[in-house]
C-alpha cells in the first residue's frame, strides 16, 4: 500500500472547525453561505484541509459523538435561508433564544415540506428526492421510523417505548410506518436537504483545491437508530439496554477516566457476517468526505469494557477486538490500485504496540498533539524530531483548550523548557506551536481555529468528561480575522512546503483587498 492518491500524498495544512463553529447561522453555523466563505479563505491561504467534527443529528446535550444516527445529517446544519430561496419557506424568523432557535430551525424544515409536497411529481426536485430515498433506502428506512416513533413517544428512548415497537414487532412496526407515513416522509425530505446542502458545499470544496476530513467515533449512542434497528450487533440485555459500556481508564484528561456509557459490540456476531454493518457505516462516512479520522482507534485492537452499574470508567478491563480482520475486510472492499484506506488513526491515549503495530500494519497515519509533548524526556512521541511522515499533527483537538490558555497555565519552568525546545522565545504563543507544528516531518499539520485566532481562556470546544452548557457552542466572527494576520498565515503555508500547486501570490496588500474582512484591533496573530 501507499499513499498515492490520498490526503498525504504532499505536505499539507488545513483547519480543524467544526461546522457549528462557523458565523451566520441562526444558533448555530451551518451549510450555507458562510460555509462556502470559509472555503473561499482556506484556499486563498493555501489550506487544502477542512476537518470538521461528526456531522450527525445529536441528542439534546449537542455532542457529536453521542449522536441518533451514524449515517444521517444533522438538522440544525440546514441553512433554512435555502428554503426561503427555492420558495418554499416565506420567511425564516430565528428567534431570539437558543431554545427558540433551534425550534425555528427545525419548524421551517416541517413547513418548506409542507411546501414540496404540493409540488408536481415532474418537478426535478420531486424526482431528485425519489432517487435519494431509493439509493439512501438501506439505512434512511429505518432512520425515519425511528425518529417519527421518538417523535411520537415523546423524544424518549427507546428502550422506553411498547414493547412491540421497542422490540420491532414486525406487525407493530408495519402499523407505525402508515400511521406515521406523513412523518417518515418529513424525515426522508429534513436527510435529502441535509445531504443536498452538503454535496454543495463539498463540489464547491473541491472546485477550490480543499479536501473534507471528517470524524467517526468508533462508538455509538445507545439511544439511536442504529441500535435500535440492528440490536444483534451489540452487546445488550433483552430490554436494550448495555451489559457493559464503553471508555477509557484514567488518562490526561480525567483522573477517574472518561464513562461514555456508549454499548460494546458483539464483535463476534459482527465477523460472522463479514462486518456487513460496519462497512456500510464506513461507506456512507466515504460518500461524505475525502478522508475520515477513526475516533478512539485503539478500541479496534483491545477495548475498555466498563460493566454497565459501574459509576467511573476505573472498574473496567481490556478486552481483545478483531480490528485486524475488520481493517483488512474493508481494505478488500474499498481500497483500490494498492492505495491504502482513506483512514487516519486518532492513536491517542493509552497506546500499546499491539496498537501500534495495528496501525502501521494498514499503513494509517497516526496523531501526534504538540500540547502533550513537552511532559517527559527526548522519547516522547509528541516532539517533533520523533514523528514519521506518515502522521498528522495538531497544535491541539476539539478536546484541548486553546493553545494560549494552555501555555498560560503551565509553570514558569514549563514554559521556558517549551521555548527551550522550539527555540522561539521572540514569538509569542499560538504562533511558537502553530510554526513548529508547520516546520515539523509530518506530512499533514492541522491547527484549530481558535489557535489562528490566537484566542484564550474561553474558547475551547469541549471540555472532557463534563456536561457543560458551553460544550460544542463555540463560534467564530468574521471580524476576528484580519486580512494582514490572513496574509501571514499564507506565508508561513508557503514557508514551510505545505502549499503544494498553489501559484505564488503576493501578499499582504492583493490579500487585504481579496479577502473581504475588516481588521480588528488586536491581529489575531
């Protein structure tokens, strides 16, 4: 295997922001024009990446990676302003509370359909629609009913529904799908939206020489479609609910380690069929991006099994999975010509060389975070002059705290011994990390956000192992962005070999006048 033809087939650069993050949208970012604006400046800079976290319907908590579905998109990415444009909403009014927002959100979806149904069968969106369902009918069937039963039970989980509907009582769910056949339908129309939306945004991606990097936890909720519909999966008690529940053990992030509570799998029962769900999961993750990361990869060679009345993730154990035949299973059915799978490995935590060697057998370039790196000696594998090529480093993740905040916290000695080794101690932090992260071997740098915009204490997206209300609602403005700390940003890209085929521009003037963006007082680097 190599890696021609993949995400690191050059030294690149690109951003990790998650689609909620961008300005614009009502409550939320979303797929409209503010998505396209983003590409717009990724590729002026040169940035061929874009990552974004899951893009799935979340439960109320808003996490990505506790979501209803692995196939579906969120609705509270639709831009409703579409709606208005192809005239099937009059008018969107967002509200001006989140609640009331993400209410607006979602009624003007249910009213834009009432609007589509009244249209001809002829009409070519009517036909477009037809031909989503038919192609999308192997996971969309059972997403819809499954939502329209939630809807109907009152958004509880359901585990807690009829038996009959909770079990999937053939006769109870044939009586479902008419006597909600209005809702299912709605459901279908909020995922051909949603799926429209995006294809938009990637063509356009595309177009601009930008690549979508997308985020799949290898778990799943246990309040979700995907349970509910293929419970022989996973590893449940005959009412649904975990015998046993994901995490990991004490690690950086948490003393206690992290209960995820998400079910385990009856990997046995998954093998038996030819991983026929997983690839299926992985087919639709690869329609959507160009590259995905694995969330949690180590779980493929050994998983942290916590039993399910257990309140912290320390009563677990490891326990073996069959990640290799899984890995090669879906080599075999998507890799082509010898190139390796369109994978990376999020490689973090406690990893182990079985681990490692799991990884480097697929050839899947693993993480390295520049914030964990300065702990210990020379041997840590988060220091530059220790990665391989074939890896991706972040100056932080979605989990980290910005890298101001970060540096702000650390002792006095720390943050000599952090200049000691990048030998910047001229340049302030983020730009010290963010230039060693670019400098560095390793083909692929990726910077938050919230590091470009030098922002501090704050900022950060989430915050492990907690259920705060400012967890996933992090939102950048146009305004943060100046066009000389943009201009700067280009030339490190160039600088440092990661703007690939990218003509040769001037600068700092040509720059203010493409890029339409006001200067702020403080540049953001």
């Amino acid at each position: 295997m190599t890696q021609a033809n993949s995400i690191l087939d050059r030294r690149r650069a690109g951003v990790l922001l998650h689609i909620t993050s961008l300005p614009g949208g009502a409550g939320n970012g979303d797929l409209g024009a503010d998505a396209l604006r983003f590409v717009d400046w990724l590729s002026d800079l040169g940035l061929s990446i874009w990552q974004t976290l899951p893009i799935n319907p979340t439960h109320p908590d808003g996490s990505p990676y506790q979501c209803l579905s692995v196939h579906a998109g969120s609705p509270l990415l639709i831009d409703p302003r579409w709606f208005v444009e192809k005239g099937w909403l009059a008018r969107f009014d967002p509200g001006s509370t989140p609640i009331e927002t993400e209410r607006a959100r979602r009624q003007a979806i249910a009213d834009a359909f009432k609007t589509f149904q009244g249209l001809p069968e002829s009409t070519p969106e009517r036909v477009a629609f037809r031909e989503f369902v038919a192609d999308h009918q192997w996971w969309l069937d059972d997403y819809a009913l499954f939502m329209a039963v939630r809807e109907e039970c009152g958004q509880d989980p359901w585990q807690q529904w009829p038996a009959s509907l909770r079990d999937r009582w053939p006769a109870a769910l044939a009586v479902a799908r008419r006597r909600l056949a209005a809702d299912v339908s709605r459901f279908e129309f909020e995922q051909f939206v949603f799926h429209t939306q995006w294809n938009v945004v990637r063509d356009y991606a595309r177009q601009k020489g930008v690549l979508l990097f997308g985020d799949m936890p290898i778990f799943v909720a246990g309040d979700s479609a995907d349970v509910w519909a293929s419970r022989q999966y996973f590893d449940l008690t005959p009412e649904g609910q975990p015998r046993v529940v994901a995490g990991v053990p004490p690690d950086y992030f948490s003393a206690t380690g992290q209960r995820w509570g998400n079910p385990h799998y009856d990997w046995a029962v998954m093998e038996a069929d030819g991983f026929q769900w997983w690839l299926g999961r992985l087919r639709s993750q690869f329609a959507l991006y160009d590259w995905v990361r694995i969330d949690h990869f180590r779980g493929f060679e050994a998983y942290w099994e916590i039993p399910a009345d257990a309140a912290t993730a320390i009563e677990g154990r490891w326990v073996k999975a069959p990640g290799e035949r899984l890995l090669e299973t879906a080599l075999r059915t998507f890799a082509r010509d010898g190139t390796a799978l369109p994978l990376i490995a999020e490689d973090l935590g406690v990893i182990t060389p079985e681990v490692d060697a799991l990884r480097d057998r697929f050839a899947l370039p693993g993480m390295k975070i520049l914030q964990f790196a300065f702990d210990g000696g020379p041997e840590n594998p988060y220091l530059p002059h220790n990665y391989p090529p074939n890896c991706v480093v972040y100056t932080g993740t979605h989990d980290n705290d910005t890298t101001v905040s970060w540096f702000a916290g650390l002792k006095p000695e720390e943050q000599q011994h952090v200049y000691a080794y990048l030998g910047f101690p001229e340049i302030p932090m983020p730009e010290a990390l963010i230039r060693s992260a670019l400098a560095s071997d390793a083909r692929l740098a990726m910077i938050p956000m919230q590091d470009l915009l030098a922002l501090g204490p704050g900022h950060r997206m989430n915050t492990p192992g907690t259920l705060s209300d400012a967890n996933w609602r992090w939102r950048f403005a146009w305004s943060q962005l100046s066009p000389r700390s943009s201009a700067i940003v280009a030339d490190w890209i160039r600088l440092y070999g990661r703007a690939g085929d990218k003509e040769e521009e001037p600068l700092a003037l040509q720059q203010e006048q493409r890029l339409d963006l006001k200067p702020v007082a403080r540049p953001c680097l």
